[in-house]
C-alpha cells in the first residue's frame, strides 16, 4: 500500500476505533490518523504471530484487524494516563 492508502486507512480505522471505543481522547484529525496506522501496524503484527493474517490492502479483514490494534492502543493510552 501506498502512503496515501495507509493515512485513508489510518483515516478509517481511527474513526472506528473510537466509535468503538469512546471517550474523552485527543480528538484531532492527525492523532486518529496515527492511532488508524499504529493500530494497523500493530494488528498486523499480533494477527500475523496469531495466524489471523496481516494488514496487506483495503479488505475488511485488514480493517478488522487494523481496527483491533487501535482499540488495544485507545487502551493502553488510557492506562498509562491513569498512573
């Protein structure tokens, strides 16, 4: 995918994640964009190493995915906030 496809990706599945997710998070376009990546790289590595599949184009599992990742760095962010 091209950089353009991963920041309409990071677009997509940032939006989902805190439509999954809601609460009381930066609510900037940029940081739902990096949140969509970050989810994306890091659904992509968990769904690799537990044989669902990766991250590899505009697919629902990719977005499935991808959006599984963000949800767990909405998570870990509002846990770390608390300490």
């Amino acid at each position: 995918m091209g950089i353009i496809s991963w920041i309409v990706m990071g677009l997509i599945v940032g939006f989902l994640a805190r439509f999954v997710l809601p609460g009381r998070d930066p609510q900037g376009i940029i940081i739902t964009i990096l949140i969509g990546v970050g989810g994306a790289l890091l659904g992509g590595y968990l769904g690799t190493q537990f044989g669902l599949g990766s991250v590899s184009g505009f697919d629902l599992r990719s977005i499935l995915i991808a959006t599984g990742g963000a949800v767990l760095i909405l998570i870990l962010v509002r846990i770390l906030r608390r300490s």
